[in-house]
C-alpha cells in the first residue's frame, strides 16, 4: 500500500494520561468523550474526503482512543513506524494543549524532515506563540475552513513550490523567520465539503484500521453521529470561543457560513442508510432564519429517516416550528443550554430570553412527543455565586415537578470547565465580566493541564466565587441535582 500524502492525528488532551496521578474530575461530564478528549474534530471528515476527492491520500489515527484503549500501545514506537509527506496534528479546543504538542515532538524526534502542521481554533489563536516558541511545528494553517488551503500545501510540499501564495498559511522561511500570509480563505457557504461519514467507512477498510477512525471510546454501543449546519455561529456566549464575536476577532468571520437545508438534510439520509444511531444537528436550525428551518425540515420530512434526530436550539424556538419537527420524523430530541435559572446570569452570558419563554418551550416539546429535552446549566458564571447556583438546582426540581412526569426532562449542571476559551469576550475582557484569569499564554495553559487536580486547571475565578468555591459548589449541585432526579 501506497504511503499517505497526510497522516491525521488526533491526540490525547495529556499525552502521559496513563501515567501522570492526575484527577480529572467532572471536565467532561456533558459531552460523549472522556476526559482525554478522544473526539476527532469534524474537520478531520472533511479535510479528507476533500482531500481524496482532489487526488491526495489521507489517512486519519485517533492516537487518543489507541492509548485509551489499549494501555500497552506503544505511541512512540507507532509514529516511528509511519512515513508520509506530512503530518497533521489538530489543535482544536484548548484542552488538547499537551497533548498536541507532545505528540508533534514525538513526530519530530522520529521524522526530522517530516512537515509537521497544525491547525483548529486555538491554533489559530496562538500561532504565533507555537511557531516561535515550538520550532518542531512547521506550519499553522489558520481559520475554520482550511480545506482548500491545505490541499495547496500538500502540492507545494509535493512539488518543492513556495509557499507565499497560500491563503491563511504561517510559517518559516529559510533563514528561520516566521512568516504570516493574509487571511484571505473565508467561505461564504459550507455547500464545498461534504461531510460524508462512508467516507470514514471507505479509509478505515483502506488503511486496516477501524480503531483509528472511531471517534470516540464507546461509539461502537452508542454510535452517535453528528451533521454540522454551520461554521461560526450567530450566538454571543460569553465564553465559548465559537461565538460571533470569537470568529470575527479570530477566525477573520464577519458572518456564519451555512449548509444549504438541503444538503444537510441529504447528509443526514446518507447517515441513515448506514446507520440506525442517532443523529444531531449542529447548529441552531432557526439561527439562519426561520425559512431556513423550514425547507431543512421539508427536505428531511421527504427522506423518511427513521433514527433519533437530536436538535440543539440557543434560544426558545416558537411552538409552530416545535410541532413541524414533530411532523417531519419519527423520533427527536432537543438541547438547550438556559445556563441558569436567573435573568441577570443568563443575559449576562449571552442568553437573552426569560424562563416563561423556556418553560412554554417544555410544555410545547412534551405535548409534542419529544422523546427527551437535555437542559444544560453552568457553575462559574458571571453574577453567579454558590446560593445561586442551588437556587438553579431548584429551579430544576421546580420545572420537573411542574411539566414532566415521564423523566424525558433532563436537567444536568457542571463546571465551566476547565478553561474560559482564548478569544472569547470574557477572555478578551475578564474585567468587563468580572473574571480573574491565572491563565494566558499557550504555555501557561499547557502546565495547567498536567496539575494534580482539575480545580487547578481552572484558569480563571470569578468576583462572586473562588476556585475553591466552583469546585464546592459545582459537587454541592451536581449531588444535590442527583438526589432530586432519583426522587
């Protein structure tokens, strides 16, 4: 077989998570992975089917789930064995600081004349800081759509071309000077890639290895699969480097790029004829407009697909639109994340409707037949102090008592963790929000990670609650939320 032109890795957040005394705690308890953060972001299905579809060969290993899986997998040994062009190494969310850059050292130990890129989010964020910092990196591709800039490289690599001409691109010249060209590859649309999940199927089977396209550890008995509506969001969450301010200050967006409905309501049906999982859907559907929501839901309506439909919505959607989801599938659920019960948290993060509005929404989604209504809320917000927090504990118990009597509600609550992200507004402006930040360089964040406990990965504290009183306070809650669920 072939070598691969680009070899993908998705790496642990700690790369010495097997060794390292390190508790973890509740990072990771709403979303699928583990704490190590073994989901490959979708960028990974995009980048190579396009890159297949223009000629190049990419392989993708999930080196998180190797190590997760199988304690005596040897990483170094594997990497030593491997020979492509280059490698690629994502750099996405925060967390995978360590393990990003202990594997690209790794990666350089064994190939010194190997490309070695980075890219993602807080790649993107820090590029700077990694290229004059960490010399084993090469290049940093920046932005939310690297797909076409990526394939340049590939070609100038394959070709010894230069690379001043590709968009979005940073890196070193001869003489060791980082070199930064425009930030000028910003799709409008996101109808150019195809996020085509047989794809994976097609390489897992091309390659021999199923273990290295898993996405995450239990995926197998619970194979969840995700359709993306967007890239860059309309949302103002003050923390989340996703928000609309995030990608305008970082990733050069002045607006969220789409999925035309209908294609996404094709990716779903190409999902379903493979699958009987469930499926989510990204994105807030009615955050383009509600004729948006409308065709996606006449287009999937037509397909007949048969597997759960999970919608996230980031603020209440009308009841009208509630009972066309009803219509169009079989079976679905909702996600919203109210952050907490009090107005003045809630808008200040970034939310700005009252809880009548969400409490219809609950009614409305119940008489509508959906089949479970995931609530989020969060500890460490601004104007959030410890008996706020319980009083949203509360208020939970207020709304199951009042609306459900069947358990589809589902409120759960966990730490803002473990770090406030790098370019958001409360990162950019911790004083304006109340926040103290003990975090802000890439190195800074990187020794945080491996600390003893995940209170000390908290890189920040609020005006109304310590570190100490977060970690207390989100225990008191979660314990508390428990007991109120089993009654």
């Amino acid at each position: 077989m072939a070598n691969p032109d680009l070899i993908l890795l998705h790496p642990p957040s700690i790369f010495r998570f097997r060794d390292l005394p390190i508790f973890r705690g509740p990072i990771s308890d709403v979303v699928p992975s583990s704490s190590i953060f073994e989901l490959y972001s979708i960028g990974f299905l995009t980048i190579s089917e396009y890159l297949h579809r223009h000629g190049l060969n990419v392989m993708i290993v999930n080196v998180a789930l190797k190590m997760l899986k199988d304690r005596s997998f040897d990483t170094e040994a594997f990497i030593a064995k491997l020979n492509p062009l280059a490698f690629g190494i994502d750099l996405h969310w925060l967390p995978h600081v360590d393990g990003s850059l202990s594997l690209a050292e790794i990666i350089k130990k064994h190939h010194p004349h190997k490309p070695i890129i980075f890219g993602g989010l807080s790649s993107t964020y820090y590029y700077d800081e990694i290229m004059r910092d960490y010399p084993f990196v090469d290049f940093v591709l920046r932005g939310d759509s690297t797909e076409e800039p990526l394939r340049m490289l590939i070609h100038a690599l394959q070709s010894g071309a230069g690379y001043e001409s590709i968009p979005n691109l940073v890196w070193r010249d001869r003489d060791g000077s980082i070199q930064v060209n425009e930030f000028s590859h910003c799709p409008e649309s996101l109808d150019a890639v195809q996020f085509d999940y047989r794809h994976l199927l097609k390489m897992a089977i091309k390659y021999r290895d199923p273990s290295g396209y898993i996405p995450f550890r239990y995926w197998l008995t619970y194979p969840v699969s995700a359709v993306f509506q967007c890239r860059g969001c309309a949302g103002t969450c003050a923390s989340c480097a996703g928000s609309f301010a995030s990608f305008k200050r970082v990733c050069a967006r002045e607006k969220p790029c789409y999925r035309s409905p209908e294609l996404l309501a094709e990716d779903m049906k190409k999902i379903s004829e493979f699958s009987k999982g469930p499926i989510m859907v990204i994105g807030d559907l009615l955050q383009a407009g509600e004729s948006y929501g409308n065709r996606f839901l006449d287009s999937l309506k037509r397909f007949h697909i048969k597997n759960e439909i999970s919608v996230e919505f980031f603020i209440p959607p009308p009841d009208d639109f509630i009972k066309r989801i009803a219509d169009s599938v079989r079976t679905f659920n909702v996600e919203i994340s109210p952050e907490s019960h009090d107005l003045k948290v809630r808008r200040a993060f970034g939310k700005h409707y009252d809880n009548p509005a969400f409490e219809r929404m609950v009614q409305t989604l119940l008489e509508s037949g959906c089949k479970r209504i995931d609530v989020f809320f969060l500890v460490g917000l601004p104007y959030q102090d410890s008996a706020s927090v319980m009083d949203t504990v509360q208020y939970c118990e207020a709304l199951m008592k009042n609306y459900d009597t069947t358990g589809r509600l589902l409120p759960m609550i966990s730490p803002l963790a473990p770090f406030i992200d790098p370019g958001s507004s409360i990162f950019e402006n911790p004083e304006r929000f109340g926040y103290r930040l003990f975090y802000k360089t890439l190195r800074e964040h990187r020794e945080a990670m491996l600390m003893p406990s995940w209170k000390y990965m908290l890189n920040y504290e609020t005006k109304w609650m310590t570190r100490d009183e977060i970690v207390k306070t989100t225990y008191d809650a979660a314990l508390m939320l428990v007991d109120i669920r089993e009654r």
